[in-house]
C-alpha cells in the first residue's frame, strides 16, 4: 500500500482515510495545514499508487493500516480522519484495534441500511466498465458536487483507480453493519455528516454515539456528502485539528436534530 507521508516521523501521527475514487492526495490541504503532525494518506488498494493491489474487504484494508500505524506512527498510535469510505474504514479500525487510535472523525458513512441499496448495487455492477469514461466519471462528479476547478483532478484520480477495486469498495461500504466490539473502543470519536447526506447517515451517527462511551455527533448544515473535501475545506480542517487537540469544534458544527 502506497503511504503519502509528510511531517516529523517522532511527532504525533494522523492517519487520513480517503473516499472511493480518489486517492490520498484528497488530503493535501489538510497535510500542509498540519505540517506539524506526521501525517499518513495512504492510497487504499485499487486507487492511486495502489491501483494494481486489489480490494479485497474492509477488514483486509484495516489490517493492512493498523501495520502500517504499528510500524510509522510514534508509540505505534494515531489519530484517524476517515471520509466516506475511509470513514467506513476508520469505522473498522474502531472495533479492530481501538488501542491504536488516539482521536478518530468518522465523516459520511454510517452502519444503517441506505433505501435503494439493491438496486444501487446493480446499477455500479452494470456501470462498472465504464467507469473511466468521461461521462460516467461527470455523473460522479455531479453527485459529489465538485466543482469546475476541482473537475480535473478527480477525473485523473477516477482514471487512476480500479473499476473492480471501486464497485467492491462501494459496495462494502455501503453494506457494512456495526462491526462486534465497537462499544468498547474508548477513544474520543466524532460522527460528522453534511446535512444533505441520507437520513440513514445521520441516525447512524446519532446511533453509535450512543453505544460509545467517548463519541459525539455533528452535522454541518446545507452541506452533503465529501463536504469536507468540496465546499468547506477550511472548516474540515478547523474541525480536524479541535478534534485531535481537544479543542471546542467550529461553531458551523451543529447538533444533529432527526425528524
């Protein structure tokens, strides 16, 4: 697995978990806005530099991190950001290896059944070999609302990853239930969600925040899915950093209020 690292080896580690599609270099803002952490972005398997080691499961990439936290971060511990399908990820290294995790942000995934899932699941079965094609990959862009200035280098991440690699992931994902153990992980933990995100999303994090003993809830209001990476890059980063200090959260987070 490929690893962007930047920052002093010795200084506290972040492990930054990107979505399906891209790469670790979705983190760029981020990593240079916290130069002063040893920050790790891997390309999961099946994108970016990683592209030709397949995907296999989410507990096979969790394995695969926890390693590479044992082996690269400072006292074989970090804090772990995770976006959409890293956030399913970081999920599992919750209940895999919460020894290993300092302070976790989960960011738009969730353990709740999606409406629709069959039928999302058939349709990347049958979009799959065509994933790389420029309108496939506008569609995409579209639903992630990525603008025309970002639109070149998600193209490139899009061309850059697996099609197999991207529909299995998607489809874990989306797939994945409260993993055992994941009550016990006693690490501070925060579910955030754009308020566009699906319901499902949000009482997922209201749900887990519940069974965890040091977990906390937020949404960011107008906002959807990857909002973080998109339309409120500051604001991700203000968030990210409170987080891991124990610092009060950006007052643009809210408390999430379900119907």
């Amino acid at each position: 697995m490929f690893i962007h690292a930047s920052g002093p080896a010795d200084a506290p580690a972040i492990l930054f978990l990107h979505g399906n599609g891209v790469n670790g270099m979705m983190w760029k803002a981020h990593v240079q806005r916290l130069a002063g952490y040893h920050c790790l972005a891997p390309d999961l398997p099946g994108f970016g530099r990683s592209r030709e080691q397949a995907w296999v499961s989410l507990d096979a990439t969790a394995r695969q991190l926890v390693e590479v936290v044992c082996t690269r971060a400072a006292n074989a511990k970090a804090h772990v950001v995770g976006l959409s399908l890293g956030g399913s990820t970081a999920i599992k290294l919750l209940s895999m290896a919460p020894d290993r995790i300092d302070h976790a942000i989960v960011d738009g995934a969730g353990v709740l059944p999606l409406p629709g899932l069959p039928l999302m699941k058939i349709g990347f079965r049958l979009m799959q070999p065509f994933l790389h094609r420029e309108f496939v990959i506008k569609l995409i862009a579209r639903g992630m609302h990525i603008d025309k200035a970002g639109y070149a280098q998600f193209r490139q991440d899009m061309r850059a990853m697996s099609p197999a690699s991207f529909r299995r992931a998607f489809i874990q994902a989306l797939s994945q239930r409260q993993p055992p153990g994941l009550e016990q992980a006693t690490c501070p933990t925060l579910f955030v969600s754009g308020e566009k995100e699906p319901e499902a999303v949000r009482r997922s994090n209201v749900m887990l925040a519940r069974r965890m003993p040091n977990a906390q809830t937020r949404m960011v209001p107008g906002l959807g899915h990857a909002w973080g990476a998109v339309d409120a890059v500051d604001l991700n980063i203000r968030m990210v950093e409170a987080w891991i200090q124990d610092q009060p959260l950006p007052r643009e987070l809210v408390d999430v209020k379900l119907s």
